[in-house]
C-alpha cells in the first residue's frame, strides 16, 4: 500500500513541479526583460535631458545675439535724430533759446529736443529688447 501511495503523490507532484519550474523560468526572463526596458528607459531619458539642455542653450544664445545685435543697433544710430514730421513741438512748446529756463539743447525747426530724442531712443532700444525676448519665448514655447 506504501508503494501505491508513493506512486500516486510522484505523479500529482512531477507535473506541478514541472509547472514551478516553468514559472520560475517565465518569472527570471520577465525580470531580465523588465531590467533592459528600464535600463534602455534610463538612456533615453538622459538623452531626451541633454538634448532640451541643448536646445534651452541654444535658445538662450540666439536671444542674446539679437539682444546684442539690437543694442549695437541703438549705438549706431546715435547720429540719428527723431523729429515731429508736423512741426507742431507739442513735446517742447514754443520754447526758443533766448527764453528763459529753455534747455540748452532746444529743437530748431522740426527736430525735437536732445532730451526728448534721448528718451525716444532709449524707449524704442528697449521696445526691441521686449520684442525680442517675446519672440524668444515664442519661438522657444512652440518649437518643442
């Protein structure tokens, strides 16, 4: 009877072996599968890292060239002068220099005053400058 009993649990118990085994084997190749996804994860993102790092400096230094190029710009045009196309002088007055209290640098004509042009100039380098970081932005929000 002892014989027959060791019979019986042998063939109950070879088959669920050879099920663990199997699942053992599916269970290590899972992990190994699961190892090389994250490991290939892992580069990708330090790549994808590197490359918005790139692009961000890239951004940063087209930004500052046009900022540079637009002050460039300004210093050159010190020899321009804005003027009121209408003669109007509504920003000086009527002021001449013989008045009292009139600046030294008073407008002749249509030309506006040094003071005036100054800040006009001054007003449109920085209207430049905010249009260029707005476009910096721009560009850098939309390109990605």
């Amino acid at each position: 009877m002892a014989w027959g009993v060791h019979l019986y649990n042998e063939s109950v118990r070879k088959p669920l072996q050879q099920q663990i085994n199997f699942l053992e084997a599916q269970n290590k190749a899972n992990a190994k599968r699961a190892a090389d996804l994250l490991a290939e994860r892992e580069t990708a993102n330090k790549i994808a890292i590197q490359n918005y790092i790139d692009y961000a400096r890239s951004s940063d230094e087209i930004y500052t060239t046009e900022i540079a190029r637009i002050r460039a710009a300004a210093n050159v045009a010190g020899g321009l002068r804005f003027s009121d196309p209408f003669g109007s002088r509504c920003a000086t007055g009527q002021a001449g220099k013989s008045d009292p209290g009139t600046p030294e640098t008073a407008p002749t004509g249509r030309e506006l005053s040094s003071e005036l042009d100054a800040f006009l100039r001054a007003e449109a380098s920085r209207a430049d400058e905010i249009a260029a970081y707005a476009q910096s932005c721009h560009r850098f929000v939309n390109e990605r």
